[in-house]
C-alpha cells in the first residue's frame, strides 16, 4: 500500500472543543479504484478532490454505498476501533444487494489501520468525542448504460466528531411516505436510502418537529426506524424494538444496546410495534422512554411524538436515572477503554494491525 504523506497538516486550524460534525476532515483519505474484474493496490494520499466522469454511473444509475464508523481513545493515547468487522461485512451485504465487488478484508482492515494511524492526532480525547470513518464504494464507469458498472472507486475519509445530536428530539409519526419496502434495499447503507428521506423529513421539520417516525410502506401500522437510526421504545418494564430485517437498517448500536441492555437485566424484545399500541401505552402512562441509536448519534432520547396533529409527550425523567443514560455510558465506557469489555468488540490500532 502505497503512503503520500501531506506536506502540512491542518490539525492546527482545529478547535477540538467546538466541533461540527463533517466541517473539516483528516489530513489523509485512502483511495483504491476496481477494475478489471479486481481491486488494486490502494493508495494513502492526501485528502483531496477526485476527478471523475460527468457519465460515471454513481450519478445516473445510483451505485454508491458507505458505512459510519468510529476511532477512540482512551486517557494513555491508545486508539480503539468498535466492532470494525461488523461495518467490514455490512458494507459487503451493501454491496452484494447492489450488484456491486466485494471489498477485500485485508484492504478494508489494512487500509483503517494504516490510515488511522497516521491520523491519530485528528482523533480527540475528550470523552464522548471520536473521529468519525466513513468508508464508501461509488461506480465510476462512463458509460450511460442501466446496467451495473465494471468500474468501481473505493474511499475511505475522516472527520472528528462530537454527538451528532445534543438535545432531546421531537418526532413525527410518518403516515404518507416511506424509507424502505419489503423486497427492497432498506437494510443497506445505499445513499438512495438516505436521499429519499429528505423531502418528508423537511416537512415534518417545517411542522415543528426534528425527524421521523417511519413506519411499514403497505399500511403504515408499525414503526420501523426514526431518521437515520434505530429508536427503542422503553414501555412498562420492557426495552421494544423492530427486528433488522430487509427493511430495516442491522445497526451495530442497536446490536450492541440489546446486549447491554440484555447484560443489565432488561427485558428486550425485537418485535413489530404498532402505532395503535404505542398510543394505548401513552394514553395509560406506560411509556417511560424513546430513544434513537446509530455510530453517529450514540444514543438520544426524545421528548415529544406527534400523530396525527396530537402530540404524545415523554416523562421528564432526570437525565441520570434514564435507561438511555446508562446505556449510553455503558457504550461509551466500553469504547473509550473506560472499563474492560466482556463482549471482546474494542479493537486496539497499533504498530502491527488490530488487536
């Protein structure tokens, strides 16, 4: 794997403690291109622009996948990634559905190690903060043809993050539109998926809410994800949330909540909940918490659920005696080597690869 280093960081124009999420970007990004049936050797260069076709079929035909992941650290300087192989193989079942070549292991595993350490200072140490990776596969064939390209570029870049989202959300159960279908690419992480939620998701912020509420295409009976996480639903003494399946999004948080949630004792269930028991649960005070998850946002609690021009409102529970609160923690303890972790899903970056 070939290394072009940059000739001067840009780290210093920085402020670590007021970050933007995907304002500014690492110093590197690895580049490796697919053709000829194969992928080459990749390449470490400079963050930068790329140059493609006008006719490549990432923009008429829409080939174009990633997957959100995330590097840490821990008080010593020691950098951790979270369950990497799980984005590794995710991204794969993203490209399979798509008709597009799978990424290699060793490029995908190889390329994060090599990458991030060499932009291990853009990877802030505060607590709660990380430096995003955003892998992703587009089809860069110029030629205006409705059939899958021969020619692929796979890219991997970086941002520091902070929480995506700071503040409790307000969300719209969504009765017109839909994020995913049966038979569809709803569980991949295609960039269509995420385009065709922005038109509704403006109408519902125009309406005074955050985000959405989504619910099945066929009836609109019950709810599958929110915005672009998946939501837990904390009723009575049970943790709810819909099953991964061919619509919904596997997400690695959510594996990851139900295992920790399953390890504090919770009752978890992965089934299909109604808006007509959801409603039921609120009108009798049974619902005690809603949350959101994702790499991205971690965990956030919402405050407010509207349905048909009537809002629903959650407790006013204090932050710490939240369940999301200390899942949460418990998540992030576990990712920024706080506390030993059972499940074995902290993967050290060191001179010799993952360990």
């Amino acid at each position: 794997m070939r290394i072009e280093k940059i000739s001067k960081s840009r780290i210093n124009k920085i402020d670590f403690n007021d970050i933007s999420f995907g304002n500014h970007y690492s110093d590197h990004m690895l580049y490796c291109k697919f053709k000829n049936g194969k992928w080459e050797n990749p390449i470490i260069k400079p963050f930068g622009k790329i140059t493609v076709s006008p006719i490549s079929l990432v923009f008429h035909y829409g080939q174009a996948i990633f997957e959100g992941m995330k590097a840490y650290k821990d008080k010593l300087e020691n950098v951790f990634l979270f369950r990497p192989m799980e984005n590794f193989n995710r991204m794969n079942s993203s490209a399979k559905r798509l008709k597009m070549p799978l990424i290699s292991k060793s490029i995908f595993r190889d390329g994060l190690k090599k990458l991030i350490n060499l932009d291990k200072k853009w990877i802030p140490n505060n607590y709660g903060q990380s430096l995003y990776i955003r892998p992703f596969i587009i089809a860069s064939d110029g030629k205006l043809s409705a059939n899958p390209s021969k020619k692929y570029i796979f890219m991997i870049i970086c941002t520091p993050a902070k929480n995506y989202y700071s503040t409790p959300l307000k969300v719209k159960i969504e009765q017109k539109y839909s994020r995913s279908a049966e038979g569809g690419i709803g569980f991949t992480k295609a960039a269509g998926n995420y385009a065709s939620s922005f038109y509704p998701t403006n109408i519902a912020q125009k309406e005074g809410y955050d985000q959405i509420l989504w619910t099945d295409s066929s009836t609109h009976s019950f709810i599958e994800e929110s915005g672009t996480m998946n939501v837990f639903f904390y009723i009575k003494d049970c943790l709810i949330t819909a099953p991964a399946n061919e619509k919904i999004l596997s997400g690695i948080t959510r594996k990851s909540i139900i295992t920790l949630a399953k390890e504090k004792g919770l009752k978890v269930k992965e089934c299909n909940l109604s808006v007509s028991e959801l409603l039921y649960s609120f009108r009798k005070n049974l619902v005690k918490e809603v949350f959101g998850c994702g790499t991205a946002v971690v965990v956030n609690h919402f405050k407010q659920i509207g349905y048909k021009g009537k809002n629903y409102f959650l407790p006013k529970i204090s932050y710490d005696k939240r369940i999301s609160f200390f899942l949460k923690k418990r998540l992030l303890d576990i990712q920024h080597n706080v506390v030993d972790d059972p499940f074995g899903w902290r993967k050290k970056i060191n001179g010799n690869g993952l360990t």
